[in-house]
C-alpha cells in the first residue's frame, strides 16, 4: 500500500484519476486526498518495498494453524473473485455439511490473499458441532449469538472498549474501525446463530465499506443466492493428494496401496476432516491403526444408527492416556481461550517442565493446540465435548481443582485489594471458567466470590462479564429461595447496568429488588435495610441519568435516611454500623454530585464536605481507618465546585492530592473527571501546556468508557489545544 497526498489539486482532476477508487478526503473539500489503491503504487522516490509490506496479514491474524491444503482450485478462484476490491459485493458464503472443509477452505482463501489487499485479517467463529456426517454432534464452546460476535470482533480489533459501548451502538462502532484499514472478516460456522442473528450478520456485512471484505462458512445456504457457494466432497484425485501428504507417496508399482486409499475415501465419503484424523493415527504405536487396513475396519466398526466416528478415533487414543495427559486434557476441556502453562501445571498440582512434556506430547498428537511460543494452551475444539462425555469423573475433578485454585486467587486479590487485582487480570483466563462452577453448585463460595470480584469487574471495565455472572447469581438464588442475595444481584445487574448508560434496564432491576424485600426474612451480612436504601439509591441513579435531578436527590436523601437510621439502631453489631456510616457517605457523595449539576454550588459543598469527614473516620472493610473512594469521590466534587468559583489554586491542591487517590483505588471514570476538572484548574491559571496532558489524559478515559462527559472534556481539550503553543 502507498498513501498519495495531494495540496491545494485540483478537486476534477482528482476525480478523474481516482475515479472508481476508494478515496478519503477532509470534509472541507480536497484541499488533502488520501487515496488507497489496494496494491503498491510505485512512486519515483520509491525504492524497495518495506519490509512490513511483504508481512502477509494472516500472519499477524488469529487465523486457524494453516493446513496442508489440496484441491479446491475452482472453489479458491471464486472465493479470490468475491473478495477483490473489484467486487461489488461484500464476499461469499461458504456453504455444505460437516466435516466437508469450509473453514479450511475459507482459511486457505485468506493465505491466497495478496499481501496488500488486506491489513487485518479476523477470525471468528460460531462453532458447536464439531462433526456431523449423517447427524449432529455435541456441541462446544462457541459464540453464542450476534452480540458475542460483535464483542470478540472487538477484542480482535485491539479495541475491547467497544464491548462497554451500548449494544445498539457496538455494530456502527466496529464498522467504523474496520473503515481505518482494509479487513478482512471470516465468520465460521453461522448455522449455530439463530435466524435473527444471521440477518443481523447479513445487515452489517451491507454496510461494510467496499475496501473491507467477509467469508461465512455455514451448513445452510441464506441471504442472497449471488454470494453462496455451495461446497462438494473433496473428489478421488484431490483426497489421494491429501493422503499422500499425510502418508507419504504411493510407489506407482503399489496398486494395492492406492486400492486402500481409494477405500478410505470411500469410507470417509470424502471428508477431510476425517482423512485427516484416520491417517494420523496410523503407525503410532499407541493407537490400534497400525495399517491403513486397520483404520478402514475401524471406521467401519461404528455402530450405523450410532454413526459415531468420532467416538472411536479419540476413544483409542484416550485409553491410551496416561494419568498427566488425561489431567491436562481435563483441566483444557474448561475454558474458552488459551490459558498459560504455569496455570495448567497450578491447576493440576504438577512442576512446570513435566507439565510442558505433556503438553508437547499432546500437541504432537493434535489433542492441543499451542499459542504465543508454546507459552498458552488450548483444546482443540472436537475433543471438548468427547472428553467431557468419555471422562467424566476426571473432567469433574479437574473443574473441581480450577474452582479451588480460582477461588484462592479470588481470596488473596479481591475486595479492596486494588493493588493486587492485576494479578487476577494476568489469571482471568483460568478464573472465569470456574465462575458456571460456583453458579451451578457451590453458594457459599458464590456469594463469597460475588463480594470480592465487585470491585474488580467495576474498575476491570468488564461489564458484559459482571452482568451475565450477577444474572446466573440472581436466577440460582431465586430458586433456592436466598432472595437478599438475589436482591444484591439484581443491585449489581442495575449498577452495571447505569455504568453503561442503560437505565430501563437498572429500572427493572430496582422492580425486582422491590419484589424481593418482602421475602427477605433474614440478613446473612450488612444493616438490616441496606438492600432497601440500596435500590433506592439505584432508582436515584435513574433519574439522574433521565436528567431529573429534584427527583434523584429525593431519593438519595431517602436512601441516606434509611442508612443512618441503621445506624443509630442499638440492635444491630460494630460491622453493621460501620457499615451503615459508610453508605451514608456514599449517598451524600451522589447528592453532591446531582446538586453540582442541578447548579446548587453551596448545597454540592456542604454535602461534599460532609461526606468527606464521614470517609475520613469509617472503617474499611480491611480494619484500616478511612475510605478511599468515598474520599477521593467527594474531594472531585469539591474541585469541581472551586473551578466552578473560578478558585484556581485551591482547586488545583486538591487535584493533586484527589488523582493520588483515585489512582490508588483504580477508579478510571473517577481518575478522568479528576484529570478533566484537574485541567479546567490549571488553563484557568495560564498553565495550558500541562492542562492539556490531563486533558488528554481525561478524553482517552472518557472515550475507553464511553462515558457521557466525554464531549466536555473534548471541548476542555480543544480549548487546551488552541491557547497551548509547544516549545
């Protein structure tokens, strides 16, 4: 790729050159025309291409391990059509039964690509059913629908961000990504999405811009007959090809050999997947496939109305296993991406270097599959579900001994613990598949985990995360009757749910907290009416967002009521008071807060102030004297009322010593509105060199979060920009 700039041109002769291009230009006319050609445009002070320009996209992609690839020349050549920037359409449908090679295919098509005409390349994948010749196999773990694929889309972007914005907003903004660079899409295995969701597919792949592209793979054919290709068996000559990679040549005298081949193909109808896996099994010594004789008796053992292959091939290899192996295999069936080795060998009580033989014996054998320098491991989808129905037991001790581990790692690094929950981040990988454990049999440790991963998943951003693992605690604790645990739940449903701008949804979860008060006939931890005062404050928040601020500070005020009434109960314990003081801090913060907004600057600071002396003297939950964010939070206010008064230099001290404590407690969305206010202080002095690094700072917070201050920090920043000369 080369990029052409032109001044002051000539706006016609442009668009004759660049007729037919796809070409970027400033709005103010073409005054600066960055145009892509799609491949390298040889200038006269060009020499050699760079050396980034001949690293091939897949390369750096999240593509499938490329394949010994044979045959399927006419299918190659169309899928190449579909995808040049001469198409007109977004690309092509890849469509057969299982096992036939789509995603192989579609694999191959993305290698075949020249190396400029695309500079990302996205795999994602829908897969649930690993085989299916005459009938379905158990499924794995795949993306579950529209909204799952847009999230990974995200994460492969490099943009997790995006997963924060609201949901109707997540499909423009990964559009608008791809529009930065030309992409390529591969989207596998679409017959697991519902009806609905695959038209979703269908709309967002209309509004892909013309230089990116997409190939689906599913086992129906849908949307427009144009794009879909239908996919054959492979055919005698092109699986003899296969066979011979995987076996060696035939000698031309050896027509036997050729016969068994012939035989094989027959055997398998034609299915790569299992000319692959049969063939890998012949000669190794611990499989009973010593000959290709042996491998075609044993395909033809399966049992018809079983038609079960599958079954058979990793049933061999499976008795074979040695107790490490099985363990590994067990421990890799659980989570959904790669985990490190040091968590595999924790896991399962074993040294790292015997934990990395097995592994290596295991990748070898293509049970598992190895990432970033044989550094993370993973299971390859097939074996999943067949080792979680062929091993049980072993299976469910290894969830068992993830769960134990997970739950220390909880432990030791949750709660308040903010300095620690990078650790918890680094191990995420092998926490999360433990958390259907505590859901499905373990409340104890569920309510436990729920209190110490609060703050994490809040200040983490992991909000999807937070709120399907607060939706399982909810639905669990109704059915076993523990309504003050479904109530705190469905607190957290609402919060999470205000975080990401989403009140009818925290309006719902308040409705079903109200449903649950009356059933709640006792208090395992906490103030005996802190869940009340608690979703009044949530109903606070409603308003708050809808921008009626009489009606949120009433509630704020109901709910700092109720918690200082807790708090002058002689019946309830020191815990419980210290508690109840804490919340009333927390209620006086958000009346703070409102009354900033509602533009009450006297009745913000006395609330701030007196939330400020309150967080000064509670307890934190560790036994340490003072809450961190309850202070950080009212000293935010009170900055933001001193530049609101124009107070430059009080309010400048008090941004120095409130971004050390928000920064403390890795509050991001209080760490910008400190930086914002921060930056406000110091233009006021004159300062703007350094008011516009915090107003940088506040924007690129704001704008990771998705936060609604975002367009007043941007204008703080502009205004930073025009009186701010560098040196």
């Amino acid at each position: 790729m080369r990029i052409v700039i032109f001044d002051d041109a000539d706006t016609q002769h442009i668009s004759d050159v660049f007729s037919g291009l796809p070409y970027l230009h400033a709005e103010n006319g073409f005054d600066r025309v960055i145009a892509w050609l799609g491949k390298p445009l040889v200038l006269p002070t060009s020499t050699e291409p760079s050396a980034a320009h001949l690293v091939h996209p897949a390369q750096r992609s999240n593509l499938p391990q490329r394949q010994p690839f044979f045959g399927r020349k006419r299918f190659l050549e169309k899928i190449a059509e579909a995808i040049s920037p001469a198409s007109k359409s977004w690309g092509v449908l890849i469509y057969a039964r299982g096992g036939l090679g789509k995603t192989s295919l579609a694999v191959e098509a993305a290698w075949n690509t020249s190396p400029g005409l695309f500079q990302r390349i996205i795999f994602l994948s829908a897969r649930q059913q690993v085989f299916d010749d005459d009938g379905p196999r158990p499924a794995v773990q795949p993306l579950s629908d529209w909204l799952d694929l847009l999230n990974h889309c995200a994460k492969q972007l490099g943009q997790p961000d995006i997963m924060k914005a609201p949901v109707e907003e997540r499909s423009g903004l990964i559009l608008a990504a791809v529009a930065a660079q030309p992409t390529l899409l591969i989207l596998d295995n679409l017959e697991t999405l519902d009806e609905s969701d695959r038209k979703a597919v269908l709309n967002f792949l209309e509004a892909l811009p013309s230089h990116c592209k997409a190939i689906l793979t599913c086992r129906k054919a849908f949307g427009n007959s144009r794009q879909m290709l239908p996919l054959e068996r492979l055919d005698e000559a092109d699986a003899l090809e296969l066979l011979d990679d995987l076996l060696g040549p035939v000698p031309v005298q050896d027509s036997e050999q050729r016969e068994k081949r012939l035989k094989l193909h027959k055997e398998t109808q034609g299915n790569p997947l299992l000319l692959r896996w049969t063939a890998g099994q012949i000669g190794n010594p611990r499989s009973p496939c010593k000959t290709l004789d042996d491998a075609i008796e044993h395909l033809r053992s399966c049992p018809k109305d079983q038609n079960d292959p599958l079954e058979f091939i990793f049933g061999d290899l499976l008795a074979q296993f040695t107790p490490e192996e099985l363990r590994v295999v067990a421990i890799l069936s659980y989570p959904e991406e790669p985990i490190s080795l040091a968590a595999i060998a924790e896991i399962n009580g074993l040294d790292e270097s015997a934990t990395r033989q097995t592994l290596n014996v295991l990748t070898k054998q293509s049970i598992v599959v190895s990432h970033e320098s044989d550094q993370y491991f993973d299971l390859i989808p097939m074996v999943v579900v067949f080792i979680k129905r062929a091993r049980r037991a072993a299976v469910l001790q290894a969830g068992e001994n993830l769960v134990s581990r997970a739950f220390d790692l909880i432990q030791k690094n949750g709660g308040i613990k903010y300095d620690a929950f990078s650790v918890i981040e680094k191990n995420w990988s092998s926490i999360s598949p433990a958390l259907p454990f505590f859901i499905e049999v373990d409340m104890d440790r569920l309510q436990k985990a729920q209190a110490l991963l609060y703050r994490f998943f809040h200040t983490s951003g992991r909000w999807d995360e937070w709120f399907w693992f607060e939706s399982q605690l909810e639905e669990k604790a109704v059915k076993e009757g523990a309504f003050f645990t479904a109530g705190w739940a469905a607190f957290s449903i609402g919060w999470c749910s205000i975080l990401r701008g989403q009140y009818k949804e925290a309006l719902a979860a308040a409705e079903r907290i109200d449903n649950y008060l009356p059933n709640v006939t006792h208090y395992p931890e906490g103030p005996p009416n802190e869940l009340k005062a608690a979703v009044t404050r949530l109903r606070g928040h409603v308003a708050r967002l809808k921008g009626d601020y009489e009606r949120a500070i009433k509630s704020y005020g109901e709910a700092r009521n109720i918690d200082e009434a807790d708090f002058h109960n002689p019946s309830v314990s020191e815990n419980q008071r210290n508690t109840s003081q804490h919340n009333v801090a927390l209620n006086l913060n958000w009346l703070a807060i409102t009354k900033r907004r509602k533009g009450d600057l006297a009745g913000a600071k006395r609330d701030a102030k007196e939330a400020l002396s309150i967080s000064n003297s509670v307890i934190a939950e560790d036994g340490t004297k003072g809450y961190r964010e309850g202070r950080a939070t009212a000293m935010s206010v009170l900055i933001g009322v001193a530049v609101d008064q124009k107070k430059w230099g009080h309010a400048i001290q008090l941004a120095k010593e409130t971004l050390e404590l928000a920064e403390g407690v890795r509050r991001e969305e209080l760490i910008a509105q400190v930086c914002h206010e921060y930056a406000r202080a110091l233009k006021g002095t004159g300062q703007t060199s350094e008011a516009k690094s915090h107003a940088e700072r506040a924007v690129k917070i704001f704008t990771r979060l998705r936060s609604p201050e975002l367009a007043t920090a941007k204008g703080t920043l502009a205004e930073c920009e025009v009186a701010w000369v560098p040196a």
